[in-house]
C-alpha cells in the first residue's frame, strides 16, 4: 500500500509560495521546500524509504493566490519536461529495445 505524503503550497508574509511536504505516517517529519528542484529531490528522498511507493495529495492553504498556484503548476510542468528531455536523450544512443546502437 502506498504511503501519503502531503504536499501543502504555503505563502510566507512576503508573498513567496513555499511548499510543505508532510509524511502522513510521522506526523512530526515534515519538510520545507522553497523551489521546484528541491521539492522533487526531497519527495525522491522521502518516498526511497517505502520503495518509492508513495502517493502525494496536494492542497493550499487559504492565503495562497491564484498566481501562486499556477506558478508552482507551471514549474512542475517546466521540471517535468526537463525531465522527459533528459530521459529521452540517451534513448538515441539506443535501439527501442534497448540494446547500444553501434
């Protein structure tokens, strides 16, 4: 069964979104993450101790704006993208089935 962790878009009294990522088995492990790049490293720390079978329920508090919320929205789909990209370059130094082109 997959393990739950929280992931709360906050807003600091500056107006800087921040995301909280709260392990739902140790009510006291929670992180602080400040950017997109840190948040997915910390997610892939967190989740390597349940073998990766992890599930993340999003959610924000009430003084987030709107704007706050599509720019985390669009920098995961920015880092998702540098993601595939990455992925999908070494793929040309390979046949489909995955054995080195020579």
């Amino acid at each position: 069964m997959a393990v739950i962790f929280d992931s709360v878009i906050k807003s600091n009294p500056v107006g800087r979104w921040y995301i909280e990522i709260r392990d739902t088995t140790e009510e006291d492990k929670i992180e602080v993450c400040l950017d997109i790049d840190e948040y997915a490293q910390k997610i892939e720390d967190m989740g390597a101790e349940y073998g990766g079978d992890i599930q993340v329920a999003w959610a924000a508090e009430e003084n987030v704006s709107q704007e706050q919320i599509n720019e985390v929205r669009m920098q995961m789909m920015a880092y998702e993208q540098k993601q595939n990209d990455q992925n999908q370059s070494g793929s040309y130094d390979h046949n489909l089935d995955g054995t080195p082109k020579f």
